[in-house]
C-alpha cells in the first residue's frame, strides 16, 4: 500500500541514503520517522524505520567527554584509513597511491598527524588517510568513521607478531568488525602471501592490484548517467552494491524521481540499450539514461 508521504519525508530518506556517518543515518532516520504519515498502511514500514534507528542507536559508541583534538572532513566517494606499526610504509603508499607528497624516512614514528590524499579510480574519487602509529584516541575515531581500513604490514618483520598486536589494535579501539584489507608491503624478496594483497611501495609493485581489491572491499559500485543522444557524464555515481535505478534517480535530482517514466541501461551485454524501471538492479560501469513523463 502507497505511504503517500510528502516532499519532507522523501527529503529525509534522500539524506539516509547519502549519510556517510552512522550519526547522519540517525539524524534522518528520525526525521523519516517524523514526517511518516501515521495510518494503517504505513505501521509496517514504520515499525521497520524504528528498528533500524534503534538498531544504530545501539551501535553508536559513548562519546568523550570532550571534542576530538584532531577530525577529517570526509571527502570523495569513501573514505579508507591505512593503519599500520610504525615504519612499514604508510606514508610511502599513500604517495603511492595519491600523489600527495607525504614525508617518509627511515625512523621510527616519522608521521606525527594524519596525512590525507586522494585517490582516483575509475571516475570515482576515494580520500585516504594514513593514521599515524601511536594510535592516538582523536586519531583512532577517525578510523571508527571510515568506510574501510588497510591493514599494513612490514614484509621485512615478523608477520604473525604484528598481526597479532594489530588485531588486539583493532579491538581495543571497536573496529574488529570494519571492513579490513590486510596487506603486506616490502614483499620484493619474501615468499608471498596468498592470503594478503602483496606489494612494495617503494618499487610500485602490485598497487594496482591494490587499487583493485580496494574498490571491491567497499562494496560499491560506479554507474554513470547520461541524456538521450549524449555521451555517458562523468565522473561516476558511486553506489553501493545492488542499488537500484530508483536511487541513482534520487541521488541526481528529485524531479527525476517524480515524473520518471522508464530508463535504458547501456553496458557491454547484447541487452545494451534496454528499457527498464525504478527497481532494476545495476552492476558496475552502467549507464543510466532516464527518461521523464
């Protein structure tokens, strides 16, 4: 049965589905709860939105005392933190992987504030973040707010030692159930590890494999749109994985959403071009092309 919600509610859930925090995800879960019509036909789709904002208040850790010393804005598509002992090669791979010219030496704890680049692939932008090694609790609540973490670890030192301390890391701080890549760096001369994304900051060996494994992890995927005629626009939308026309009508603008009449998807299968509606679930490197009434 149809909510028959206004323009407010469908504001609020626009805000939900764009939420990068579980803090934003509250503020417009409750605000979808406000502005819900209240009738027979919506108490099971209210019910729902209660127990999942319930379900992230739950979630949602105690808040110090005082305000964090040190906060990054999060910007791009997603946000992924390299953590990793001192002097395994953060700050090497993330010039690696964004250019940013971060400072590197040969000593211990040679990063004393998060360094911040960004990362390019594929249409999409994806910030990262090299937390330094003395997991600082203002710097450890950056980690807590990322979309994925990169565990790194020095291929020239004992493997099984640091997984283990940065495991107890890991907990001790509530991250254990992130999303994690575990990766080893300086692996030009030691057996391999089949387990963990093998590389070597130093000699760009195996980034872009890297590159790769960190688009999957995230779960999302990148779909762009375009006009009828037009070529495809860029850069991508990134989504996450089984999203639906309907949310990337959302994400461009809520007329779309309003008067949609149906949309073609362009992609590299011999059902290229086909008509389809709000509930067709897109894959990687689609194109969207909608159409209004």
């Amino acid at each position: 049965m149809p909510i028959n919600a206004g323009p407010e509610y469908f504001a609020a859930e626009k805000k939900y589905s764009e939420a990068r925090s579980r803090e934003e995800r509250i503020a417009a879960l409750e605000e979808m709860i406000r502005t819900l019509p209240k009738h027979k036909g919506t108490d099971h789709h209210l019910a729902q939105l209660k127990s999942r904002l319930a379900k992230l208040k739950k979630e949602t850790t105690i808040k110090a005392s005082s305000k964090p010393r040190f906060s990054i804005r999060k910007e791009g598509d997603a946000q992924i933190c390299i953590l990793g002992l001192t002097n395994c090669g953060k700050s090497s791979l993330l010039q690696m992987l964004t250019g940013v010219d971060a400072e590197i030496a040969d000593y211990p704890y040679t990063t004393k504030l998060p360094e911040v680049g960004m990362m390019s692939y594929g249409d999409v932008q994806l910030q990262i973040v090299e937390i330094p090694s003395t997991f600082d609790a203002d710097f450890m609540s950056i980690v807590q707010g990322c979309d994925e973490i990169v565990v790194l670890l020095d291929g020239e030192k004992n493997i099984f030692s640091q997984e283990v301390e940065l495991n107890k890391i890991l907990k001790d701080h509530r991250l254990a159930d992130k999303k994690q890549l575990w990766v080893v760096n300086k692996a030009d001369n030691i057996v391999r590890d089949v387990d963990k994304i093998n590389i070597s900051a130093k000699n760009n060996s195996g980034i872009d494999k890297l590159k790769e494994e960190l688009w999957e992890k995230l779960g999302m995927i990148r779909v762009y749109t375009k006009s009828p005629g037009k070529p495809k626009i860029v850069p991508a939308i990134a989504l996450p994985f089984e999203s639906i026309v309907q949310d990337v009508a959302r994400k461009v603008h809520k007329d779309l959403l309003q008067n949609f009449a149906y949309a073609r998807i362009f992609d590299t299968t011999r059902f290229s071009g086909q008509k389809v509606g709000l509930e067709f679930v897109l894959k990687d490197l689609d194109i969207v092309e909608i159409h209004t009434k």
